[in-house]
C-alpha cells in the first residue's frame, strides 16, 4: 500500500517500473537510510490502516513479503527508526533507483530524520507532489438519525425525542 501522507510511515511507495533510474544513487541520502536501518528495531507495523494511530509492534513480521514492479522483494518486516519514523527494507532500494519517484509528504520527512542525525538533506526542486492519502470522514450518526427521523414523525415527536436524549446524556 502506498502511504502519502503525515503519518510517521516511510517511504512506503508503490513506483512503477517505468521509473526506476538507469543508474543508482549512492550517496548520503543512501548511506543515512543504511545507517538508520542498521540500528532500526524489526518488527511489524499497521501502516495500511489509515483510520487508526500507527503502531510498531516489537518482534513481530508479516507472513509475506512486497515484491515491486520491477522485481526487487523486501523482506517481512517493518523497522522502527531511531526518530520514530517506521520503514521497510526497500527504502534503500527506493531511495537508490526510484529517487525521482518520492513525492513530497516523503521528502519533508527525510528532511525530519536528516534533522535528528545533524544532516541537511537538500530537497529536489522537481519533487513530486499529490493529493495526500485522506482519512475517510466518520459519520455523524446523530445527525443520520435526525434526518431519517424528521423525514418520518412531525416535529412535537421529534423535540421529546431530542428532550429525551439529552436528558440520558447529562
């Protein structure tokens, strides 16, 4: 699932093939992520379910592994980073062959994690940009109800009703 969004999730892009580089990137953007992977916590994570606060969960990994369109597969795990922010192992591999591929949300949070390590990571001026992923809106259940009531009852019901419910709720 891709995440473009604010949440503390990573990287987590779907690229496609057509956009990987002909050549990789292999400099200090690169060697932050390695060094960051390398002192991550594995675990899991529910980065696919936008309606809740992220979690990691220690230890943990999946029963499957992301394979991308151009064929590199991670592993089953997510990591935790050192600032808090939550990745896969792709993210290396992302930030070598699909550079051009990172859209804004990503960019601001690299520059997040280069600010915890003293790095300045210089943000592309041709950076993707797009529509954030948005939360579905809760429904208002009361406001459901009160419009399904006063399309069936007159009003005299619907006032003690709201009387009523007001009452049960003080």
């Amino acid at each position: 699932m891709h995440r473009n969004d604010k949440s503390k999730f990573l990287l987590y892009i779907e690229p496609n093939k057509n956009e990987k580089l002909e050549k990789p990137i292999n400099d200090y953007l690169t060697q932050l992520m390695e060094l960051n992977l390398s002192k991550a916590i594995r675990g899991n994570a529910n980065y696919s379910n936008v309606d809740i606060p992220e979690k990691f969960y220690d230890g943990g990994g999946w029963r499957g592994s992301h394979k991308t369109d151009c064929g590199e597969k991670s592993s089953n795990y997510d990591y935790l980073l050192e600032n808090g922010m939550i990745v896969n192992d792709l993210s290396i591999f992302y930030l070598k062959w699909y550079r051009n591929s990172i859209h804004e949300n990503d960019w601001n949070k690299l520059r997040e994690l280069g600010k915890y390590y003293n790095v300045d990571v210089k943000i592309p001026p041709n950076i993707k940009q797009s529509n954030p992923t948005i939360k579905p809106e809760t429904p208002n259940i009361e406001k459901i109800m009160v419009d399904e009531l006063t399309k069936s009852i007159n009003n005299d019901i619907f006032n003690e009703i709201m009387r009523i419910g007001k009452t049960y709720n003080e």
